[in-house]
C-alpha cells in the first residue's frame, strides 16, 4: 500500500508539472502588490518627503508580467498599472523573439524628490510623487540590449520607436530621446493627472 501511494503521488507532481501553463519568472521580492498578481514588490505605503514630496501608497515594484526591473522602483500603484500594460501591450509584442525576447527593464529613475530634469528654480518632477519611472533599455534574454541611447536611430529604431509610441495612452506623459537633450538616453513615463490626454514627445 506504501509503495502504491508513492506511486500515486509521483504521478500527480509529474501530472502538475506538465501541464500547459506558462513558468512564473521573475518574481524577486516579498510579494504581489497593488492587488494584481502580475506586480511583484513590496508594499511600502506612505513615504514622505520634503515639502511637496512624496507618495501615497507607494510600492517598491521588483518585476512585472515576469520581467524584471534592473533596480526595484519606488512608485504608485497608478503608475505600476500603467507600466504593466505597456509592458503586456507594448513591449512584449514588438520585441517578440528578439534576442530570445524580453527579460529586464532597465530602471535609471523613479522617485526622487527633485525638479524637472535636476534644473534649478523649475517645477517639481513627476518622481516627486511616485507618479513617474525612467526606462534606459530592454535586456533580452541572450544578455544583448536594446538600449535607448544608441538604439533609438540604430539597430532597434522601429521597435524602440514602437515602444515609445504605445506608451502613449497607459501613461500620461512619454518623452524620449526626440524630446529633448534630457531625454536622449532613456524613456520618461509618468502618470500625471492634470493633463486632459497624453502628452507623446
């Protein structure tokens, strides 16, 4: 009976194991966040800041959809949300099985109590509020890039440009490096609400 219940229970881990379900990758850090199983980080809650600065309900975001973030990002779940559709719909689709397809987001900004683009005397950024989060590059799974700075007007042009363009909408503001100087090496999303449509630069 011993060896008939062993038997049984090998053949129902291996039952489990093959069924078609897609892996769960990249799931660093304590847990799901924001109430959506597709956010992977830690809740944080209230950070304060000086003055203006500051989050409510902040989260220290570790992956999304199973991609992993180079840094954890320190954001709300607004912003989190918005971050996880373009990821969905625009990232995944259009780096498709380039490289082996898409494994990281390089992070090189997310909150920071400080002014538009370091400037003195200019309004409060976005990150101020956890509404924003800088994206440098795609890291695919064979260990290549697709890096904003030399890819954007090179081998990566019309998938990073597809990128750019499908952010537009998920977040309320997208710059990139035709916006300006500031933003020739990474992507700016932001959330904020006081614009009545995207702003796509």
């Amino acid at each position: 009976m011993k060896v008939l219940t062993a038997v049984l229970g090998i053949a129902l881990v291996l039952s489990a194991c093959s069924r078609d379900e897609p892996e769960t990758v990249a799931q660093v850090g304590p847990g799901n966040v924001c109430g959506d199983p597709a956010l992977f980080g830690e809740t944080i809650g209230t950070v304060e800041g000086a003055g203006a600065c500051g989050v409510e309900g902040a989260v220290r975001l570790t992956s999304v959809s199973g991609v992993t973030l180079s840094t954890p990002a320190t954001i709300n779940c607004s912003t989190a949300m918005a971050l996880k559709t373009w990821v969905e719909d625009g990232v995944r689709p259009t780096v498709g099985d380039t490289g082996g397809g898409v494994e990281s987001l390089r992070v090189v900004a997310h909150y920071a109590c400080r002014s538009r683009n370091n400037q003195s005397g200019a309004r409060l950024s976005e990150h101020s509020f956890g509404n924003a989060i800088d994206i440098a590059g795609i890291g695919l799974a064979d260990g290549s890039e697709m890096t904003v700075l030399t890819g954007w007007n090179g081998q990566y042009a019309t998938q990073l440009r597809q990128m750019w363009q499908a952010a537009c909408g998920p977040f309320g503001t997208v710059l990139g490096p035709e916006a300006d100087r500031h933003h020739r090496d990474h992507f700016h999303f932001d959330t904020a609400d006081y614009r009545s449509g995207s702003y796509c630069r």
